[in-house]
C-alpha cells in the first residue's frame, strides 16, 4: 500500500482543509515528517489509518473517540480522505464525521467504472481485502505508532501468540489443540459415567466392593440363589391357594342363603303395605272418568270467551272508524275552495312567462356585446406584442452575423495554438523519457556504491571474524587437552593393584592420585559451541561476499549499457544526480511553457464552444420570425371582424351590462314558480283526503259485516255446550264443581298408574318368594370369615414374598443385562481414551500446537531481524527464541532473549537500554515487514511508517540504523519517520514540517527534491 494524496478537514490539529501530497516526496524512497511536540506529526498517521480503517493509529486516541477536531465550528463536518496505490491500481476513500457524531464513508476505484460503496461495513471489508491487513494487522507491520514500538519486542508468549494469530491466522491449529482436548475430556468423562454408572448399577443390585474390571458376570451367583429362593415360595403359595378356595366357596353358600331370606321378609312386608292402600286409590279411579267427561266439553267453553273477547274489540274498532269519515268529510270541503283559488291564477302565469322570454333575449344580446368588446382588447393586445417581436427578431439578424465573423478569427487562431501544444508535448515526452532513463541509472549507482561500501565493511568483517576463528580454536583445543587429562584421572580412580589395566594390560599403574584441576565441563562445551557458531558466521560471510560481488558485476553491466545509451560520461551517482537536475529543470521549463500554450488553447476553445452555443441559440430563435408574421396577419384580420359586429349590437340597443335584466327576469321566474307550486300542492292535498275517505269507507263496511258473522257464531256454540251436557248426563251444577279440576287429570291418572305398578310388581315378588322363604333360617357366618381372613393374610405375606423375590430377580436380570451393554461401551471407549490420550500428551505437554506453528513463523522473522540488528549493533547483539520459562503457568515457546557477543551469554530483551531496545524493537519491525511480505501473497509492503524512537541513538547507531532503512530504499520500498532528531533533518531532504498557532491549528509545508546523502 503506498499513499498518494491524503485530505485532512477539522481532523485533530487541522481544522482548514490541508492536503499532504505524498508523490513529492516518493523520488528520494524516504521522507522525515518534523515539527514541535504536540503540533500535529502523529496525526497525519492517524488521517491515514482513520481513513483505511475509520480508527487512529494509536491506541489512547482510538479509544477516546476524539479525533474531530476541538477548533471546529458545531455544524462543520470532520473530513479525511485518501488517495492510495495497490499493486499500480489507485483507490480512493473518504470518510465524514457530522456534529452529531454519524459516520458515512465512500470508496471507489480510480480505473473502474462500477459503482462507489457508501456502506461502513462494505469499505472495511473491500479495503482489508485489497491491502490484505487488517487494522491490527497494519498497525504492526505497515504504521508502528508512537508508544507501541516496543510492544512486540518485550510481549510474553502468550501476548506475541495473540499477536501472531492475528498476522498468520493460526487460529485452526488452536482449534485443533481445543477440539482433541474436547475429545479427550469428552472420552474421560465418558470413562468416569461408564465406572459410575456400573457402581450405580451393582449398588441397586446390592452387590457391593466390585470393580469395572471384573467384567459382566459379577451377578452370576446372586442370579442362582435367588432363583431357588423364588421357586420355593412358588410352591408354598399354590397350597395355600387351595386352602383359600375351599373356605371361601363354603362361605359364598352361606351369605347367598341368608340373603334369600332377607329378600322374602322384606317382599312380604312391602305387600302387606300396598294391599292397605288399594281401596282410596280404587276411589280415585271413579273421580277420573268423570273428569274426562269433562274435559271433552270445556273447549267449547272455551271457544265462546275467545270470541266474546273479538265481538267487544270490533265493535270499538267500528266506533273509531265512523268519527274519523265525519272529520275527513269536513276537510274536503276546505281543500276545495283552495284548489278553486289557485285555478283562478293560471292567466297570470301565463303572461309572466312572455315577459321573462323577451327579457332574457335582451340579456344574451348584452352578454355578446360584453364578449366582442373583451375580444377587441386582447387582439390589440396581441397585435402591439406581435410588432414588438417583429423588431426584436430583426435585431437579432444583425447580432448573428457578427458572431458568424468572430467565430472564423477564433478557429484559425485555435488551430494554430494546438499546432504549437503538439509540438511541446512530442519534446516534453522525449525530455521525460531521457529524465526517467537517468533516474535508473542514478539508483542502480547508488545502489551499486551501497554494495560496494558494504562488500567492504563484510571483508573486513571476514578478516576480524578469521581471526576469531583462529583463537576460538585455539581455546577449544586447550579445553579438549585438559578434557583428555580429566577422563585418563578418573579412569585411574577406579584401578586396582595387581589388576590389569582394560587399557593397555599393564598391572602397574604408576598415576598416583592427585585433585582434578584445570578442567571445567561447561567451559568446554561453551568452548566448543563458540567455534561453531563463529564458523556458521564465517560461512554467512563468505556467502555474503560471494553474493554481493555478484550483484555489484551485474549492477556494473547495466550502469555501462545505460551510460552508453544516455552518452553520458559520469564516473559515480553524485555527477548523475547533478545532471538529472540540470535535465530537471530544463524539463520544468518546458512543462510551464507547454501548460501556457494549453491554457491558451483551453481559452480559445471554451470561447469557440460559446459562440457556436450562442449562434445556435440565435439560428434556433429566428426559426420563429415566419410564424410571428403569419400569426399577426391572423389577429388583424379577426380584430375588424370583431370591430364590426361590435357596431351592429350597439346600433340596435342592446345594453352594455345585463346585470337589470338580469334581476327583473329572477323575479319574474320567482313569482311564476310560487303560483304554480301553490296550485300543485292544493291538488295534492285535496286528491290524498279524497283517497283516504274512500279507504276508510270500504273499511267500516267490512268490520260490520265481520262483527254480525261473530255475534251468529256465537249464539250457535252456547246452543252446542247445552246439547252436549245432555249426551253426557251431566247436570250445569257438576259440570261447574268439576270444572277446575280438569287442569290436574294428567297428575292424577300418572299417581294412579304408579300405584297399580308397584302393587302388582310387590304381589308377583311375593309369590315367587313364598314357597322357598318359609322354608329358611338365619345362618352365623362369623366364625367362617375369621378362619378366611386369617389365610388370606397367610396367602397375602406368601404373595408379597413372591412378588418381591421376582422384582428382585428381575432387576438382577437387568442389571445383568445393563452391565453386559455397560462393560462393552467401556471396552470400546478405553481403545478410543488410549489414541486421545497420546494425542493430548503430545498436544499439551510442554509447547502446544499453535505455539509450535508460531515457533517457525517467528523464527523466520528473527532471521530477517537479526540481518539488521547485527549492522545496526556492529555485530554485538542477535535475538534468540526463548523455549523455556522460570513460572510453570506461563506459556513457553515465543520469549526472547538477546544474545551479546561482548559478554558471550544470552539475557532477557527487557534488559537493553533505550537505544538498544529501539534498534532492536525497529530490527524486529522490519524484519516482520519482510517476511509477511515473502510469505503472503495478498500483502504488498510498498510503505513503512515509524513514530519516534530515533531520539534515543548515538551518532554511530543512528548511523548504522539509517543505513538499515536505506537497504529498504534500495529494494523499492517507501520509508516515513516521524522525529524531530536534528541529524535526521539534516540527512533527509524529503521533509513535512507541522507548525501550529493558536486559534488557527495545525497546518503543513513539504520540502525536498535532493539526493539523501
């Protein structure tokens, strides 16, 4: 990812709208970025990264969400935006943050024509997969903020995993550690439920003391002993049984006896009760034929009040229906004389209406009048705007003629200019091509005076390393000949007079004892792995040295082929850049003459698309003149037309306004219109009263007829309730005692019918039982049912024993059954716990399988930062993985340790000094950088970013660290720093400087453009 222009508004220090263009400072591959404590360097990393992620680089500003600037007015909007290179595509980002703290971003691609993203989520996730780092990502290999530098470098192992997991996705090797301890602890758990469950099983068995191992048939010997037990109380329960059926059926013949007595006694005595009653209900009987002889007559009775009640009602309807005719007869003869007088008033409408007919002739002459007079106006009107443009379109002619004439002076003069700007560009293109043909040649002398300088500095390395190598082995091989004398004195100890040497033989052993001195075991080792590790570093050198002759006679090769094509002749870099400037500023004057002629060209063209607009527009607008002639030979002739007629009306009388005319002919219709509303309405009146009285005499006809039809029928039922007392023999004094007593006949034969019922069924009960009850007596069952109850006890204990044996044995049977099924799972889970079990040794016994994976990836980034950290410390310090830990909690496998050539041991990183801890937390950065940039091909490092740090160097060591970032330089790779260290201002040309003032914020100056020296 390399920034091209960066955007800043209301951002932290940068209320005005600042832009940083970083392509000015791309030339030289590194740029210094200075200025006062607190005037705003860091927040040009923050403007970078808030515009990739929509966060701060560091974390104290990133979660205190304050990066809207505190100078800003309350409606201004926070806007940062980016313009950055991937890969030689160009991307844009923009983010804004309004007053109310809603966020809205816009991403797109420069050479894409698909349409931008405006959704948060979208740009976050399109930007992590164009650059391949996420924040976090980013924030330790592209941008090392200010405070975090030495974060990596001092981490545990269990912070620097977290922080690997993140760069490498080691996420699913810890998976696969988690999912084998799932297993694992899910097969033990399964192992102690097996063990549990088979104990659980043995206790509800009550078989106690009896483990896993012993297998299924542990029950064997309770299952036969309680067999036996069960069929021997099997055999007790069944004479027993027998016993209890032969005193129970002995028993059921007594009670059945007694109860066939106890039946007789109380059929016989119910008999006795009803034959009592027999003769009150006989009575009964009688009262009841004569009650249905009554009740066939009563509805006559009956019939004769209903129609006593109709007869009252309708002569009361008849009285109503005479009273209302004799009022209705009274209004007719009013609603006649008034429908007389409105007939009287006919003549009078008529006349009205010839009135109001010649009235409203006069009005529609008038309103015609009214309208040619409002025509007349509009057409003059019209006829003055008509001359108007008439004038207007004549003026408009002489305009377009004298544009036609400039247009024609304006092209010749355009053609010209981009005659001359063709020329300009076709030598501007030869002149860039020539400065980009010296700039390559610049860099691969620069590059090749670099490795020419460090091939020197790795010779003389060599030669001092040679010599190293000389007194190592001098060391080691003093330290093996006291080893030698060591082991022949031990040997010696354990020698016996008069036995033979295992050596030589000799049975004389003339060594006396004496102490072991001068040998120390550790010292030899250490010996010995100094001279190896001084070999491994002459080894490093010589290959060096071979490869860098190799790059400096290839390097050679190109600078000569290219000098001859420039034909230049100069001897190093310094001489190349002298002429690239020359050929510079040759070229910069040949860019302002070529953007004059093309501003001119510009001018000359935005003046001819004017005019051709404008002659358009003139041509377009005098399309029309023909149509306003003709449209004006139309409206005169219609104004004499009108003009005309005019005249006629006014010659005949008619009057201007018809308002009068209007108002006599309203009130002439008014009147006509109550005339004949009051005609209407006497007619209606007096045809409704005549309808009525007719509907009310058919009326009173009928009802009387109704009313003689009623009376009639009523003479004849009264002659019909007499006859038929007659046919029944029954006097008008019974008929009138028993009268009321009919509604309580159905009551009376339903108590009767009972009666005979229960009668009937209590004798036949009677005489059935007679014969065998007079014949029986009263058995004691007592005794009986004590010798019953006292079996059945005996019988319920033998049971309760049976059934309870027999559940027993079932569940030993079960039991048996379960722990056969048990005692398999158990088997096959214990091969499955054996695989598990190597499997989490392996996995958790020492460094686990993330760690392990992270182990090579961090060894990798340690050869790459070692690179560094030795030519940055003159060869004195090298980091070392550290494999153990001194507390047993802590994860072991990713500490580091530094090792020091001056004092030959290795000790915790946390124990370098400010400068130290700087070089080597900066070593370890770049080596991070360098390896995901090998190792992961979504990830393209075109840029770093360093924060302060640098202020903690010697002379020598920022030198040596300079040095380091220049190799980055050489390898195509952009360097940013920010640091206010005077010796950094002056070696790096490329410069941002960050001023402040109060009230007005922060605001920016770029200056460079010279070689780096």
């Amino acid at each position: 990812m390399k920034p091209l222009e960066l955007k800043m508004k209301n951002f932290l220090g940068f209320k005005e709208e600042t832009t940083v263009n970083f392509k000015l400072l791309y030339e030289d591959k590194i740029f210094l970025i200075t200025g006062p404590t607190g005037a705003g360097k860091t927040s040009i990393f923050d403007a970078v990264c808030y515009a990739l992620y929509g966060e701060g680089s560091g974390e104290v500003r990133t979660k205190a969400k304050c990066f809207r600037s505190q100078l800003a007015d309350e409606k201004d909007e926070m806007e940062v935006s980016l313009l950055f290179e991937v890969r030689g595509r160009q991307y844009f980002v923009k983010r804004i943050e309004n007053a109310r703290g809603l966020n809205k971003a816009y991403f797109t691609k420069m050479d894409d024509d698909a349409e931008a993203l405006v959704k948060i989520k979208e740009v976050n996730q399109e930007i992590e997969s164009i650059i391949g780092l996420n924040l976090d990502q980013f924030k330790k290999i592209v941008m090392i903020p200010q405070g975090e530098f030495r974060e990596f470098l001092t981490a545990g192992t269990k912070d620097k995993s977290e922080i690997l997991k993140k760069l490498f996705a080691t996420e699913q090797y810890e998976k696969i550690q988690l999912l084998i301890k799932e297993r694992f602890d899910e097969k033990k758990g399964v192992e102690k439920d097996l063990v549990t469950r088979f104990s659980e099983i043995l206790r509800e068995a009550q078989v106690e003391n009896r483990d896993i191992e012993l297998g299924k048939d542990v029950l064997n010997e309770a299952l036969e002993k309680e067999q036996k037990e069960l069929n021997a109380l099997k055999t007790e329960k069944a004479s027993k049984d027998q016993e209890v059926k032969l005193i129970e059926q002995e028993l059921l013949l007594g009670q059945k006896e007694n109860e066939e007595l106890e039946n007789y006694l109380v059929a016989k005595k119910r008999h006795e009760e009803l034959r009592s009653q027999k003769r009150v209900y006989d009575k009964k009987e009688q009262e009841l034929k004569l009650l249905r002889k009554i009740s066939g007559i009563t509805h006559i009775e009956t019939q004769m009040e209903s129609l006593i009640k109709e007869i009252q009602g309708k002569e009361g309807e008849n009285q109503r229906l005479l009273l209302e005719l004799r009022k209705i007869s009274e209004q007719l003869v009013r609603q006649e004389r008034s429908l007389q007088d409105a007939n009287r008033n006919a003549e009078e409408v008529d006349n009205l209406k010839e009135t109001r007919t010649r009235i409203l002739d006069l009005v529609d002459k008038s309103r015609r009048l009214k309208e040619v007079s409002q025509k007349i106006s509009v057409f003059d009107a019209e006829l003055n705007k008509l001359k108007e443009q008439m004038n207007h379109y004549s003026k408009k002619e002489q305009q377009l003629k004298q544009m036609l004439e400039e247009e024609e002076q304006v092209r010749k003069g355009l053609a010209e200019s981009n005659l001359e700007a063709e020329k300009l560009k076709s030598s501007q293109k030869e002149q860039q091509n020539y400065l980009k043909e010296l700039g390559n040649l610049f860099k691969k002398m620069e590059k090749m005076e670099l490795l020419q300088s460090n091939l020197i500095q790795v010779d003389r390395e060599l030669h001092l390393t040679e010599k190293e190598l000389e007194q190592k082995e001098s060391n080691l091989a003093e330290e093996s000949r006291k080893k030698s004398g060591h082991f022949a004195l031990i040997l010696r100890q354990n020698l016996q007079d008069d036995v033979p040497c295992p050596v030589c033989g000799s049975l004389d052993h003339p060594l006396g004892f004496k102490e072991i001195q001068g040998f120390d075991e550790e010292r030899f080792l250490k010996a010995e792995e100094e001279k190896k590790r001084v070999e491994r570093r002459l080894s490093e050198l010589h290959a060096s040295i071979k490869n860098l002759k190799a790059n400096i006679h290839d390097l050679h090769e190109e600078v000569e082929e290219l000098r001859q094509e420039l034909k230049i002749e100069t001897v190093n870099a310094a001489m190349t850049f002298k002429i690239g400037q020359e050929e510079k500023q040759k070229f910069m004057l040949g860019e302002k003459r070529l953007a004059e002629c093309l501003n001119k060209v510009n001018g000359l063209s935005t003046k001819d698309l004017a005019l051709k607009d404008l002659i358009k527009s003139l041509q377009q607008e005098l399309q029309n003149k023909d149509n306003v002639a003709e449209q004006y030979e139309k409206s005169r002739s219609a104004l004499l037309d009108l003009s005309g007629e005019q005249r006629g009306l006014l010659e005949s009388g008619v009057p201007k306004e018809p308002l009068g005319l209007i108002s006599k002919a309203e009130e002439i219709e008014k009147r006509v219109q109550s005339l004949y509303n009051s005609a209407l309405e006497a007619k209606n009146a007096y045809d409704k009263s005549r309808q009525y009285e007719e509907n009310l005499k058919g009326k009173e006809s009928t009802l009387r007829e109704t009313l003689e039809q009623s009376r009639a029928k009523y003479a004849e039922l009264k002659q019909h309730l007499l006859e038929r007392l007659q046919q029944e023999a029954l006097s008008v004094e019974v008929y009138n005692a028993y009268r009321d007593q009919v509604s309580q006949m159905d009551t009376m034969d339903q108590e009767i019918q009972e009666f005979y019922q229960a009668y009937n069924k209590s004798k036949g009960v009677f005489d059935v039982l007679k014969d065998r009850g007079e014949t029986l007596q009263f058995k004691s069952l007592e005794p009986i049912q004590k010798i019953l109850q006292n079996l059945l006890q005996e019988q319920k204990v033998l049971q309760d024993q049976v059934e309870a044996k027999s559940i027993l044995l079932h569940g030993l049977t079960r039991a048996h059954e379960r722990l056969g099924r048990l005692y398999d799972e158990y088997l096959e889970n214990k091969k499955v716990l054996a695989l598990y079990q190597d499997l989490y040794d392996t996995a958790y016994l020492g460094m686990n399988f993330e760690t392990f994976v992270q182990s090579y990836y961090f060894e990798g980034i340690l050869l790459r930062a070692n690179a560094r950290l030795r030519k940055m410390s003159e060869g004195r310090y090298q980091l070392k993985r550290r494999n153990e830990t001194e507390s047993r909690r802590e994860k072991i496998g990713l500490g580091l340790n530094v090792f020091d050539e001056y004092s030959g041991r290795e000790r915790d990183v946390q124990s370098l000094s400010g400068g130290e801890s700087f070089k080597a937390s900066l070593s370890l950065a770049l080596g991070l950088s360098d390896f995901i940039e090998s190792h992961k091909g979504s990830v393209n490092l075109e840029t770093i970013f360093i924060d302060e740090g640098f202020g903690s160097l010697d002379q020598d060591s920022l030198e040596n660290a300079l040095s380091c970032l220049m190799e980055l330089n050489v390898s195509g790779r952009i360097v940013g720093i920010i640091s206010h260290v005077t010796e950094l201002k002056d070696r790096i040309p490329g410069k941002i400087e960050v001023r402040t003032t109060p009230g007005n914020g922060s605001a920016i100056k770029i200056t460079g453009g010279t070689k780096w020296n």
